[in-house]
C-alpha cells in the first residue's frame, strides 16, 4: 500500500514531499533480506517488486538523494 500511495502522491511532489519520504522509508523498512517485498494480496511476487520499483523510481530526486545507501 505504501508504494500505491507514492505512486498516486509522486506527481504532486511539493505538496506531498514529507508524506512521499515517510512512504519511501516505510517501503524500504519492509523490504526482504533478499531484496524482495511481501506478496500482499497478489500471489505473483514479482508484482510487489514492479509495484515498489515504480514506486521507489517515481520520487524526485530531493527525496531520494536524502535516501542515500537505502
């Protein structure tokens, strides 16, 4: 859900830049040892890590540059 949110939130970047950056960390906080995420409701891993990629490639650069190594 988190990644829905950034994904609906990331065109508006001003407006929605310190709930984007609580999105992206909240994203990166639950992501597996092995780079995954959880399935949620699709049985498809790879649909959870296509959602998180759009999500994750879709913030601008001042919110993923305060990201750094995550």
């Amino acid at each position: 859900m988190a990644a829905n949110a950034i994904l609906a939130l990331a065109p508006d970047p001003d407006r929605y830049a310190p709930l984007l950056h609580r999105a992206a960390l909240c994203l990166l906080d639950v992501q597996q040892a092995d780079g995954t995420f959880e399935r949620s409701w699709s049985l498809a891993e790879t649909h959870g890590l296509r959602r998180a990629t759009a999500a994750l490639t879709s913030l601008p650069s001042t919110i993923t540059a305060v990201l750094g190594g995550r």
